[in-house]
C-alpha cells in the first residue's frame, strides 16, 4: 500500500514542477527575444526606421507618459480605447449570450439569422467603414458599432454550437427524470455550455480588440489605434512599437480578466470525467 500511495502522489509534485517548469520557459525566451532586439540595434543589424531598439522604445515610452502625444496624455490614449472597446465588448456579450442560447435552443430562429450571421461574420469589417460613417457619421456610434459587430457574430455562433454540443444523453436522462424545459435549461444545458462560452467570448474579444485600428480610422483623434495609425505617417516607428506593444498588453489583459471569470463561473471546466 505503500508503494501505491507513493506512487500515486508523484504525479502531482510532478505536475506542479511541470508548471514551473513551462513558466520559466516562457520567461527564458521572452528574456531571450528582448536581449536580441535591443542587440540587434546595438550592433546595426536592422535599420533603426525599421526596428528601433527596444531601450528606444522604452525612452519613447517615458517621453509620452510624461508629454503626451498630439496635445493628449498617453493615458488618455489608452483609456479611450478602453472605454471603447469595453463597452463595446459588454453590449455584445450581454446581448450575444442570450441570442446564441436561443438560437442553439430554437431550430427557427437559427433558420432565420443564421444566414444573416454567417454573412457578415467572415466578412473585413473593414469594408463597413463607409456604410457605417453614413449611419452613424463620424462620432462615437460609428467606433463603437464596428468593434460591437465584430465581437457579438462571433458570440452569437459560438453560444448557439454550444447548447448544440450540450451531451444528448445528459438531456435525455433529464428528460427522463421528470425535469421541465426551463429546468433543462437552467441546470444542464447552461452548466454544460457555460465553459464552451467562455472561450467563446474571449475569442470574440480578441477579434473585437483587432477591430480597434479599423474603428479608430473613423476620423478620431485620439485611441491608441488612432496613435499608431498617426504616427506611422510621419516614419515614427519607436511610436508605432509602443503603441503595438500597448494594443498587444491590454489584450492580454482582456483575456486574463476572461479567464479569471471563468474560474470563478465555471470551476469544472476541463474536470469532468
């Protein structure tokens, strides 16, 4: 009995050098990258217009946290895009889940928007520019419209397959026990879904964070899309790779919200037998 205790606990401590492990990989060749970029401008490799070393990047960094770009402050920058993007991110997930729910749950109404949805959904929202500029003109709405329709078509189509990935046995056997439609819902199908949504959504969210550039093309003048666009017209690269730098961290941030959400939502994602 022994052995077997011992042997069954070393997976564990395992497992948990395992993640270290795999953290300090990560580490290494971030580290590893970093040093190589600052190297390669130390030692002329690239030119500086094209790559500008990463301690100029950083000084560039300092400068705008403390002058600003284009009479606005580099936080203003960033929280702009943050406001847009998330209350565009809200409003798609607060009205995407429920859609696509729907639609996994009602053959009909996925007949009716599905079409709709599977349409614009590949399509670069890009090409909405002008049609949207004539809706909405040039302020606020038409932003937030692009980065809202870009997160809520993947949302919706996510949440409908879903409900349809829902294990039909688990339904049946609901079904069996007496259990109501609303029951159904509410204590199988949302349970079983809830994890497949998440990813979902932070998907969507991804996609949604791309659509930044494109909404801020709208005649802003102000947004970290708007601060690379801009500055990528007068050659300022050290500007263009703060500003990709800034996109890439909040994105991240973003998603590790997500991800802590999920934890805390749905703790039996990936433990089912």
């Amino acid at each position: 009995m022994a052995g077997q205790v011992s042997g069954k606990a070393a997976p564990a401590g395992a497992a948990g050098g395992g993640q270290w492990k795999y953290a300090a990989i990560s580490v290494i060749a971030v580290v590893a990258f970093l040093l190589s970029w600052q190297v390669s401008g130390w030692a002329g490799w690239v030119d500086p217009l094209l790559l500008p070393p990463l301690g100029e990047v950083l000084r560039t960094a300092l400068d705008l946290a403390e002058n600003g770009y284009r009479q606005s402050s580099l936080w203003h920058h960033i929280g702009i895009s943050v406001a847009r993007a998330g209350v565009a991110f809200a409003a798609a997930i607060v009205i995407g889940v429920p859609v696509g729910l729907a639609m996994g749950r009602s053959r009909w109404l996925s007949a009716l928007l599905d079409p709709f949805v599977q349409f614009l959904r590949p399509l670069p929202k890009i090409a909405l520019i002008p049609l949207v500029v004539l809706w909405f003109g040039i302020d606020e709405g038409a932003k937030f419209f692009l980065i809202f329709i870009s997160t809520l078509l993947s949302v919706l189509v996510g949440a409908a397959a879903a409900v349809l990935n829902v294990s039909q046995q688990r339904l049946r056997a609901a079904a069996t026990l007496g259990a109501s439609r609303h029951q159904v819902f509410w204590y199988v199908i949302l349970p079983n879904a809830l994890p497949e949504i998440f990813t979902t959504i932070r998907l969507a969210v991804g996609i949604g964070w791309t659509s930044l550039i494109a909404a801020e093309m709208v005649a802003a003048d102000s947004g970290l899309g708007w601060m690379v666009i801009n500055a990528g017209t007068y050659l300022r690269t050290d500007i263009v790779m703060l500003g990709i730098f800034l996109l890439g961290l909040i994105g991240y941030l973003f998603d590790a919200l997500l991800v802590f959400l999920q934890r805390r939502l749905a703790p039996w994602a990936g433990k089912e037998a």
